[in-house]
C-alpha cells in the first residue's frame, strides 16, 4: 500500500455572509448544502487512511476560525476519545465541524462585516502555520504531504495581494500543494497560486456536481494526481494571468514602470513615486551630468574623515 | 536429492484471504459498514480513488470511461487496482443494456454501507455506555501480561516443553489441522509432535504468528462448517477497534462490548441461527489470549495488544513486539539471551546448545550439530538469522549488520553442508576384460556427457541412467565389431 | 562568538577574557539539562528573528559578480575534500537562494589563477547558466585532480575585470563584488590602492571572503568600498558568511529612477500551434512569453528582451520582492502571566493552536498592529518564511 507518507489537508471554506446571503436569496445555492458536501468529502478523506490529518478553517469576512480541531481542547485528550472506532471518529469530527459552524453562523455579522470580498489570504496564512507546526511535530518520524484546499465564494480582495503573494511563496517554500474550487467568480490569484505550487484549479459549474468534484479530483493526493490519474483534460487549457496590476489605478498592464526603489508598478511615468515618495530623475541626460558633479564631492569626503582621525 | 521435504509456511495476507472466499460470502460481509471500512483500506492506491469516484454514482461505469481514468506510465497499477476490486467483487462486470460494451459496477452492499459510514446513519454498533463504568478495569501492562501469558502457553503446548499448560481440545485440533504438530500414539498414550512447518512457525515474529494463526483459524472454522461471517465480522471490529491509534494508552480499555449488543447484530443476519458461535470464537480468541474477559460471564472484554498486531499486519507495518529483544549474538558463536521465559528456551534450545543458566541469562552456543539439527528438523538458515535479528537486544541493534557477517556466513554454511550430497541414479559397468575396452566406452560416455564417475585403476565407470541404453546399444556394437 | 565579522576595535578572541562556555548550562532540581538546552534552543531561534532588521531603502535591483580565486591555495585540504570543491558546491546552493530572493537581480561568476583573471559565466538573471558552468568547473577539477587551480591569483586582474562590465549598468542598480579568497598573497601588474580608488569611484561595493586568513589589502578592499570581510572558521561559517549577500544591501548608493518593464503573458502551446524560436536560448519550442512590446519570443522569465531591450518579469517576480521592502514588524515578547493579567483570554497561538500555558516557554508573542499572540515557532515562521502576520490580514489592519 501506499508508503510511510502522512497526508495533512487543511480545508478552507469561504462563508463570506454576503455571497451567500445574496445567492440564496436568488435561490441559486444554499450553503448548507454545500457544507454537507464538504463533511462527506472529509469523511471519505479520514476513510481513506487512518493516519490522515484534517483541519478546517471557515473564512468569514473578517475573520478566520478553525472549526477543526476544536480549538479550546487540547488534541492529545480528544484523540482518545474517538479512538475506539471509526464509526465514532468520524462523528466526532463531524459534531466538532458542525457544532462550530453553528456557532459561526448563529453569531450574526455586525454592518462592518459586510464585505463583498474574501478573507481568503488570511485563513492560507492559518494554515500554513497549522501545517508547520504539524510537520514539524511528525519530522523525526516521517515525511508528511501537506495540502490545503480553498473553497472560495466571493471576489478576490485586492487590497490582499501582498500578503496572498508571501502566502503563495510561502506554500511553495514549504512544498503545500495548494488546491481550489471556485463556487463564484474566477479568482486570478488563486490560479496563480495552484499553479505555483503545483494544485489543481476547478470551477464548478453547478452546485448538484459540488460532491462529485470533490471526490473525483480533489480527493487524490497530488502525486498520484501528476503520475497516474487522469483528471480533466481541460485543465491546462487556461492560461494563467501573471500581468501586474498597477499600483495608481488597479488596471492590468502588459508594459509598465517599475520603481526601482520599492518595486511599485505604475501605467504611466510619474515623477514621484506614490509609495516611498523617492523623487526621480527625468531623464538620463540629467542623471550622468549629476554624477559627475557628485564623484569630486565623494572623492573629498575620505579626506576629511582621515583629518579628523 | 535429500529426502528432507521443504515445507514453506505460507501467510497470506488479508486481501489474499478475501480473494479466496466465494461472492456470496463476502455480499454479506459487506452487509456491515466496519467490515467495508477495513476492506476499502486494504485496497491498492488507486483502487480507493476509483472506489470514492463512482460511489455517489448509480450508473454502471464503462470499462472504456474506467481505463481513460490513469495515464499511460500508470497502467500497471491501473490494472492492478481494476483486478483488486473485482477480485473481492466490489466490482462487478455488468454488460450495459442494448450495447456490447461491458461495464463495472459497484456493489450495491458496499456502496450502500460505505455510503452510511460516511454520511452516518445506522446503529452504532459498539457501544458500553448503557453498561456503566467497569468496576474491574484493567490497564495495558496488566493486558499485556496476560496476552503473554496466554500466547506463550499455546507456544510451550507446541514446543513440547515440560510445564505442559492445559490447552483445550479446540486448539490442540486447530494446531494438528493447520500442520504444527503432529499427533501419535504410542502404548495407549497419545503424544504431539511438532513439525517443520511447526518450527518455521516459533521462528516468526509475534504479529505473524498471531495472523497466520487467526486465518488458520477461520479456515477451521469454515472446514467445520460453521458461518464465516459473523466470526470475520467480530475479528474485523476487533482489529478496527484499535485501528485509530495504535499506542494510545486509553484507547484499549475504551472497547468493550456488551453480550447485549451483539446479540443484538447478530439478531440482523437470520441466516445464521446461533449467536453462541461468535460467543465461542471468543473464548477461544481468550484463550490465545488476543481478548481479555474477567469471567466466562462477563459482559465485557478487552482486546489485547496481540489483536492490535494482527491491525497492525493488515495495514502492512511492522507490528511492535509484546517485548524487547533479549538477544546478543557474538562472533564466536556464543548467544546470551537475557530472559527468563521457559518458551524462549525451548525456541533457542532449538538451534543452539546451551552452556550455562543463569536466573536472567542463559549462554548458548551455536555449534555445526546444533545447527544441521535444526535444519533436519526443517528450520532453514535464514528462519534462524531472522529470528536472531527480530529478537535481538537493544545494544546489538546498534550494529550494521545487525547480526555480525561471519556468524551469519558460518550459519548459512552449516546449513548448506547438508546438501554436500547430490543423489543421482546411474548405472555401474565394471569387469571390463581389457584396459582398451574400457577406454573406449568411458571415452563414448564422456563425449555424450553421460559419465558420472570413473575408477581407471579398478576399471570401474557409472554412466547416469537415461544414457544407459544408448551405452549399453554402443557396447554391443563395439563388442561385435572387435569380435568380427 | 564570531570576533571576525564585528569591528576592528574589538579585541581578538584571544585577547579577551577566559570565557566558561559550559556555565550555560545549568541543571535544574532533578539533574536535568533538558530546561536549559530548550532554553538555549528557544535562544537560537530568537538570534534568527533579530538578524532580520528593516532596512529604509534597499537596493533591488542587484548586479553581483562573484570573483572565484581557483590558485593553487584552494587544492588545500582544509575543507573536504578540497577548498575549491566545497566553495563550488556551496555556490551553487547559493546561486539557488540568491535568485529566490532576488528575482530581479542578475549574478556573474569571475575566476582567477595563473595570474588572470577570467569570466566563468556573463553576467546574467537565470539561475542555470550559473549552475551549469560550476558544475562543470567542478567536474573538471575532480577530472584533474585538482591540477587545474594553478598559480597565485589576481586581485586587480578580476577586480578590473568585473569593473569593466559593473560600470556600465544603469545607476539605479546596485553593483557588488564578492571576493572568495583562499590565498593569502595577490599578483597584480601595478599598484592596486589605484584600482581601489577607482572602484570606490564607480560605486562598486566590494566584500571579501578569506577561507585562510585575515589579510591586510582584502579588510582595506572591504572598508573602503563599504562591503563585508571576514575569514571563515569551518564550512558552516562560511555558508554564513556566503548567505549574508543573499539579502538586499542598504541601497542608499544608487541612484533611483523609473525603470519601463514589460509582463508578457504566457501562451500555452496548444492556443498557439506554430513553432517558434526563443530568442535567449536559441531552441525552437511552442508557446512561451511573448514581448508586449516587440513579440520576440522567451521560454523564460525574467529576461531582457534581446530585441527591444525590455526587461521582462511576471508580477509574481516582483511580488517577490515586496517582503523585502514591507517587512513584518517584530513581535513583542511577554510572559503569558503578564498577558493574562492585562486581560489576554486566548489559550492557544492563533495560527496553530498550540496551547500557550504548557510548553517549554512560558511568553507569548503579540503582534503591535493586531494585538494577535502566537507561539513562538510561528512568530519565527511567519518572520523567516510568511512574511505576514494573519492576524492583521484577518482583521484587515495590513498595510
């Protein structure tokens, strides 16, 4: 059977109140439906085998919470308790999962939790410490292979680009293969992420296929996703979008001006920089006629260093 | 060749169990959602994938659509997992309606079962909670104390050794049916013999006794005619019951089963009538000592740390030992085994001689005699070393290769000095009048390749027994032409 | 502990007093010295957190030439198996982190023995060329038994040499030098304070590592051009001293400016059948990053356009970069007794929900923005690898 590796899978489920209260209001999908979907598909990843790890984060518009594991419990106390069959296990993943997620949907959002987009980088970035820690507890006995998948709702925030870049880089650093399932909109970063590290990108169609998707790609572990399952053969028919947004107006440019302080993209030249505020220099014309004006003055500065000493 | 017959003990492993059981008996194995749990682990890699693919879809899958599943460079294990999940009828080739290409399905009980393990629903089916707290529960060292006793007992009984422990009726048959031992009488007495399947056996590590012994079990059970089913059943959630975590100290006690409720499972399958089956396979199960129950009337057990090995063997990890090793093999052929158990004497005693006994130690020495001795008794070189190297102590674990090169050559030599001998039936042509004649037909056999062994002086040759007539038409021949 | 990479003024090791290394460990009540080892551990981890400080202006965009001493003192066996060997293996990692960090930045490999100076590779931003040519340098010193590194190097020979190339990048780059030295003597054709003088005059910043010991014209180099010295103590030390370059210098030195780049979207072969060449490394493929501006093909990113001389990066490149300039601000440290006195509830880190109260350390690290506390472990994570803080994202503090 499948070697000494331990699988971690960190699922991230985007309940952004405001996608979902407008989806269900149009009558297009509800997410306890969803959320069903979702516990069966952890199930079937405990079923497959006993050394799995699981952890869920539900990503609410400003904040992110573990549903699982239970967070006021210390783990090594609760394993003990399922650990007489699976049966059980399961159910007290579940009850854990769902008592939680009651919680989180009872509590109500106040008006600044209205927000339209995703709190999506934040959980990753929940994640990956949880897949850290995680790792780090195993590494003397094995190698784990670690995944976190996203189910995403709502739009992309792109006052997040930054942190989801470190995210995105960190992941890759620590070898976590990330994975999506986008429910609405296509989301252009996480494209950029499941294809740096390595992850599958699906959307999915209709909410009645939410389960199979589920099972059918998100189930496999990604090496045995790259050797020898087939899973769509539309999935490298997209290409992904790695344009820069600039940093004055947000609009996608394919030339652009780097400031070579900071790193700010602009779409058009400005003379100072809207970032760190470093003023430039128009042209190279100026910029040589001035170092040559600055190399005497440089040149004399030792001097008086050497008459002080 | 040697008369000795090499008997090979063969462990099958759970799936290779499965396999050989009839379609009807494993459709209502799968009537139990635990048992599908364990048969959906077992299964290759892909194989589960393939499984948790087609499992909320109630259409038959083309084998076309199964094989467009895996890449190319995937195809081996792709055929390796279509033929596992036949093999054990989770799938079944269905041929789709109105069209000639043929289909799998999945099997209506174990989709339906894995079904509810995941999703939930049906009874709970071990459950103690209406029992209260046991008054006399136990904790791992007292149940692993037992589970060596009980074991190591069955093990003297098949050594032979003198403390002979009671050992019922049930499991001395199992032992002479499975091919242990070997039953005689002699002046009215009856007495056990072990044999070198037997020996082979003392040699395996404690998890791959205690499984080769359990499915020895369950093909005497079959053989009485009794229903697998409830017995695979109870064997499968005993194992699963300790699947979880395997070392945690407070999962063992937590499994404990009322008579209730199994009476009360068993009550869902009326095919098989008597529920004192599964009732005795645990009694005979607490004889081997792989269950713990306070009293023949307990209403509660324990499973020991032995059942957490066979869970153990089935997930194809190597099973931690009910003990740390004792041995220290050195390079002169001496062997300290730190130990007090009388079995491990016997098992030593086997192979080695032993020198000196001490309270905690006994000196053995690993001698020519010892060795081929135990290898007419049908115990092979390797058997020996791999038992050397299983129980070996902590310190001698230290050293790469474990067991030192020259005493692992010297073993293996002694044993290979039984086959020195090679038997080869020939015929022997002696009395030759002449020198020449001599001569000339040794020279004919050579030629042919047929001489085996030749005494010019005594003139004295043995030619092997195919190329006797050609020899012998030869002969007449030459004899005729020199006589003429 | 490592005298060589303070300053001058400090005495030598030597010098100092008799230090009683073993006094840090103490045992406690039972004999045991697991407390003080998980202290010194937690210690370790702390020292990594504070080598990370914010920097006001970084130079990014980075041009450095590696100057490789191949004489005859790198056959020394000192490091296993020889000097040279370990200093290309090293490199080679290094070339590896460098471009993870610098995504923008280009590296160009110099060697010097016999007296010459040479280029091993060009100056240039893709990693592979790089570690092509080392391991082929490596092959070709175990080929020979180490009979290629030959006669003394030279110090100005390489140093002009990289000059030659240095002086002509745009003054808003940073230019450096990085010197690993073995021998312990130079043989330069004319006096070499002159080509200091000039090198100081374009810029350059110029740092030395000596794998023998300290000498007198390197430390002079390294001052006067505002770069790093110092001699390594074993092969760790060295990787040390290496990974110190791997991060940004202060860019105060250089000129800053607007620069124009492009960001080609990638064309997946099959959306775009033909077969075309890519212009910077002249293979025939299907599909790659087309130039915005001129439409020449490159397999590759980042590259400058051959045609039209655009520099070329995709947005993850430069995103790159960002923690650079954005660090994550320290953490503040304080025991958890003083956290919950001051009204803190949470028991467990944020991001792991490793339990605070019990385990080895008894403080809880609380972001400033946020007022989120984490472990430890995950205050070194998100400072060494994360680069952010989730709860500031969480709570939509971030920058």
């Amino acid at each position: 059977m499948d070697p000494g590796e331990q699988q971690v899978l960190v699922v991230i489920f985007d309940v952004s109140p405001v996608w979902w209260g407008l989806k269900s209001l149009q009558g297009q999908a509800h997410i306890t439906k969803f959320f069903d979907s979702l516990i069966i598909f952890m199930n079937s990843y405990l079923m497959l085998h006993s050394d799995n790890k699981l952890a869920v984060i539900a990503s609410h518009s400003t904040k992110s919470i573990f549903l699982y594991p239970p967070p006021q419990a210390g783990n090594e106390q609760n394993s003990s308790e399922y650990g007489d069959c699976r049966d059980k296990h399961f159910a007290v993943v579940d009850n854990a999962i769902i008592s939680s997620f009651k919680t989180l949907m009872s509590d109500g959002c106040e008006e600044k939790d209205m927000r339209s987009d995703s709190l999506i980088a934040g959980s990753m970035a929940n994640a990956l410490c949880y897949i850290h820690r995680i790792t780090q507890e195993l590494e003397s006995r094995e190698r784990a292979s670690s995944r976190i998948l996203v189910v995403k709702a709502a739009d992309d925030a792109a006052s997040q680009y930054m942190s989801f870049m470190n995210v995105i880089f960190a992941a890759q650093k620590e070898h976590v293969v990330v994975d999506s399932c986008v429910l609405g909109q296509d989301s252009g970063l996480l494209q950029q992420a499941c294809d740096m590290t390595g992850g599958l990108y699906l959307k999915v169609p209709s909410q009645y296929a939410f389960l199979q998707y589920l099972l059918t790609a998100f189930l496999t572990e990604p090496e045995l996703r790259k050797d020898s399952l087939v899973l769509s053969r539309t999935k490298s028919l997209h290409s992904v979008d790695y344009r820069a947004a600039c940093f004055c107006h947000r609009c996608l440019v394919e030339v652009g001006f780097v400031c070579s302080v900071c790193l700010s993209i602009f779409c058009q030249f400005s003379p100072i920089c809207s970032t760190c505020e470093t003023v430039f220099r128009p042209s190279s014309l100026v910029l040589k006629s001035r170092k040559k004006r600055k190399v005497p003055s440089r040149s004399s500065s030792p001097c008086t260093d050497a008459s002080i000493k | 060749m040697n008369g000795i017959e090499r008997v090979k003990l063969e462990c099958k492993s759970l799936h290779q169990y499965l396999c050989t059981l009839p379609q009807a008996l494993l459709e209502s194995l799968y009537e139990h959602p635990a048992t599908c749990t364990v048969v959906f682990r077992e299964l290759p890699q892909l194989a589960k994938y393939y499984v948790m693919r087609v499992l909320f879809v109630d259409k038959p899958i083309t084998k076309v659509a199964v094989t467009s599943w895996a890449t190319n460079e995937a195809r081996s294990e792709h055929t390796e997992a279509v033929a596992a999940l036949c093999d054990l009828h989770v799938w079944n080739e269905v041929i789709l309606p109105g069209g000639v290409s043929s289909a799998y399905s999945l099997s209506f009980t174990f989709r339906k079962n894995l079904q509810k393990t995941l999703i939930g629903g049906g009874e709970s089916w071990s459950s103690t909670a209406h029992l209260g707290p046991d008054k006399h529960a136990k904790d791992v060292a007292e149940l692993d104390k037992y589970a060596t006793e009980r074991w190591e007992a069955l093990l003297h009984f098949l050594v032979g050794s003198a403390s002979n422990s009671a050992i019922s009726q049930d499991l001395q048959d199992l032992l002479v049916q499975s091919g242990l031992i070997r039953v005689g009488e002699e002046d009215g007495r009856r007495y056990t013999n072990i044999t070198a399947k037997g020996f082979q056996f003392l040699l395996l590590d404690s998890g791959s006794q205690v499984w080769f012994f359990v499915l020895e079990y369950l093909n005497w059970v079959r053989d009485r005619g009794m229903n697998l089913v409830p017995i695979l059943r109870f064997i499968f959630e005993l194992s699963f019951s300790s699947v979880g975590k395997v070392s945690k100290v407070c999962s063992l006690p937590n499994v404990t089963w009322s008579q209730s409720t199994k009476a009360k499972f068993l009550q869902d399958l009326p095919t098989d009538g008597k529920d004192d089956r599964v009732l005795q396979c645990l009694q005979h199960f607490r004889e081997m000592g792989l269950v713990m129950q306070r009293k023949r009337t307990s209403r509660r057990f324990y499973p020991t740390r032995l059942v957490i090995n066979i869970a153990s063997r089935m997930q194809n990890s190597s099973s931690s030992a009910l003990s740390t090793g004792f041995i220290i093999a050195e390079t002169n052929y001496r062997i300290y085994a730190y130990t007090n158990s009388e079995l491990q004497y016997a098992i030593l005693a086997l192979f080695c001689e032993m020198l000196y006994r001490f309270p905690n130690v006994c000196v053995l020495q690993l001698t020519r005699e010892s060795v081929q001795t135990a290898v007419v008794n049908g115990i092979t070189a390797d058997q020996i070393l791999h038992f050397i190297r299983a129980n070996a102590h902590p310190d001698m674990l230290k050293n790469d290769p474990v067991i030192a090169p020259t005493l692992a050559d010297q073993v293996r030599l002694w044993a290979m000095e039984r086959d020195r001998l090679t038997f080869q039936e020939g015929v022997l042509y002696n009395q030759f009048l002449a020198q020449h004649d001599f001569e000339v037909l040794r020279n004919y056999a050579r030629e042919l390749g047929a001489l085996v062994w030749e005494n010019a002086a005594k003139r004295n040759m043995i030619v092997t027994k195919d190329a006797h007539d050609q020899v012998k038409r030869y002969w007449k021949r030459y004899k005729k032409e020199s006589g003429t | 502990m490592l005298i060589m990479d303070e300053d001058n003024e400090k005495a030598y090791r030597w010098e100092g007093d008799y230090e009683k290394t073993w006094e840090a460990l103490r045992e406690d009540d039972s004999g045991s010295l697991q407390a003080s080892i998980d202290a010194e551990i937690n210690k370790a981890k702390k020292r990594r957190l504070l080598k990370k400080q914010r920097k006001v202006r970084l130079g990014m965009m980075r041009h450095i030439f590696i100057v490789l001493d191949m004489s005859q003192a790198m056959t020394d066996q000192d490091l296993k198996p020889n000097r040279a060997l370990v200093v290309l293996k090293v490199l080679q990692k290094f070339v590896e982190n460098f471009f993870d960090q610098n995504p923008i930045g280009q590296l160009g490999f110099i060697i010097t023995r016999a007296k010459r100076a040479e280029s091993l590779s060009e100056m240039s931003g893709t990693s592979q060329s790089h570690i092509k040519s080392l391991m082929k340098l490596s092959s070709e010193i175990t080929a020979t038994n180490a009979k290629s590194c030959t006669g003394e190097p030279s110090l100005q020979n390489s140093l002009e040499l990289a000059e030659k190339t240095l002086k002509n990048m745009p003054s808003h780059t940073s230019r450096e030098v990085v010197v690993i030295m073995g021998s312990l003597t130079s043989c330069d054709p004319s006096p070499i304070y002159d080509t200091i003088e000039h090198i100081k005059m374009q810029k350059i910043r110029c740092s030395v590592i000596g794998l023998s010991a300290e000498v007198h014209i390197c430390r002079h180099l390294a001052n006067e051009t505002g770069g790093t010295f110092g001699v390594i103590l074993d092969q760790t030390h060295f990787v040390d001293l290496l990974n110190d370059h791997i991060d940004p210098p202060s860019g105060m030195a250089t000129d800053s400016s607007l620069i124009k780049m492009g960001f080609p979207q990638h064309i997946p072969p099959h959306e775009n059948g033909k077969v075309s060449m890519c212009m910077s490394t002249k293979q025939f493929s299907v599909g790659g990053y087309y130039c915005p501006q001129c439409q020449s093909k490159y397999s590759e990113l980042p590259v400058q356009c051959e045609v039209c001389s655009l520099t070329l990066v995709s947005a993850p490149h430069l995103a790159r970069s960002y923690h650079h300039l954005f660090p994550l601000p320290q953490f503040s440290e304080i025991q958890y007794a003083r956290y919950v006195h001051q009204g803190g509830r949470e028991q467990n880190c944020f991001s792991c929900l490793k339990n605070l109260q019990k385990g080895s350390e008894s403080s809880v690290h609380q972001c400033n923005k946020c007022k989120t506390i984490f472990c430890l472990d995950c205050n070194v994570f998100m400072h060494v690898t994360l680069h952010c803080c989730p709860g500031c994202i969480n709570s939509r503090c971030e920058i």
